[in-house]
C-alpha cells in the first residue's frame, strides 16, 4: 500500500463499484486498488508489481480496461469501476468456469486480472483469433500456467459465446445489486 503523507487532508470521493454507489473519505493521491483492497474490502483484485507491468491488479473503469495501481483515486470520481466481485454473483461468470475447466489457474495471483481482462476482450471482440488473444493480454503476466490453458480458455469462452452471455450476466448482476 502506498503512504500517505499525514498532513494532506482527505476528501470525499464518489463512485458506482460493481453496480453499488460508493463515497468514501480518501487522501488524493491514494490508489484505487487500495481503496478497493484496504477501504472496501474487495480483495479479489490482486496486487503483483505494483508498477503497471503485470496486470494482476486490472479492473475495468467505465468499461476500459485498467492497472489500478496506477489509477488515483481521485480519477475514480463519478466513475463506474467493476471488479472481478462483480462478475460473479450465486455462481461463477462463464469466463471463470472456462478458466477453471481448462485449467488457466494455478497460484491464483494473476487469474482475477486475466479474467477482467478476458472480459473486457469478449464484449469487443467476442470470437478472436490467438493473435488477437495473446495481444488483448499481453499487459497480464503469468509465471504458472506457460499462458497456453489460459489462451484455450478464452477460445473456450468466445466458442461458448460468452461475451453475449457476459452482458446478459452483467446486466443482471448490476441490477441485483442496487
Ligand atoms: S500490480 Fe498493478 S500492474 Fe502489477
Ligand atoms: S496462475 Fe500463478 S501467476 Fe498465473
């Protein structure tokens, strides 16, 4: 977690987190992965490098796909960040059974952000080709899986049209929720 120098006042700050409205106290310069992490308790978000190189901390902020190490919290203000909670709600998202059938997670560590990330790629591109794959997570290191079963997965995914079952999923999701 990054410090926060104790003089700097905190402020306010509003967002949509998985479909719930959010206002927190928050020092500016605080990251949004800690205030999903450490404020709101959603630690499904992991953290590797903490220097935007590994993509294990990804979430998606007004549907753009991001490092939330690198994102302050401010620039969450009136945003609509969802989080790998937020795909999941009674039983697993497609993508996450695809990942767990084929095997693309081993440690863990990287598996939320390759599923955001995997997401994230379905809802544009919903059948791609391996290039398209390996290029759309390419920003999201693994060192267990040798990246073939997590590939196979998202091929699984895209056969299983999951990106139209995604936003159904999604749109169900966000509405239980509020
Ligand atoms: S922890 Fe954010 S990119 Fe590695
Ligand atoms: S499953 Fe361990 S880093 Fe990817």
């Amino acid at each position: 977690m990054s410090n926060q120098p104790q003089d700097v006042p905190r402020t306010e700050v509003h967002f949509t987190v998985n479909g719930r409205p959010c206002c927190i106290l928050v020092y500016p310069m605080q990251r949004l992965l800690d205030v999903l992490r450490c404020e709101l308790g959603l630690t499904g978000t992991k953290e590797g490098c903490g220097e935007g190189e590994c993509g294990s901390c990804s979430v998606l902020l007004n549907g753009e796909l991001v490092n939330s190490c690198l994102v302050p919290i401010l620039q969450a203000e009136g945003a609509e960040v969802r989080t790998i909670e937020g795909l999941a709600s009674d039983s697993l998202h497609p993508v996450q059974r695809a990942f767990l059938e084929c095997g693309g997670a081993q440690c863990g560590i990287c598996t939320p952000g390759m599923i955001v990330a995997t997401v994230h790629l379905l809802q544009r591109c919903p059948d791609p080709s391996l290039p398209q794959i390996q290029e759309a997570l390419s920003g999201n290191l693994c060192r267990c899986t040798g990246y073939s079963r997590i590939f196979e997965a998202v091929r699984e995914c895209a056969r299983q049209g999951a990106a139209q079952e995604s936003e159904e999923y999604s749109a169900g999701t966000s509405r239980s929720t509020r």
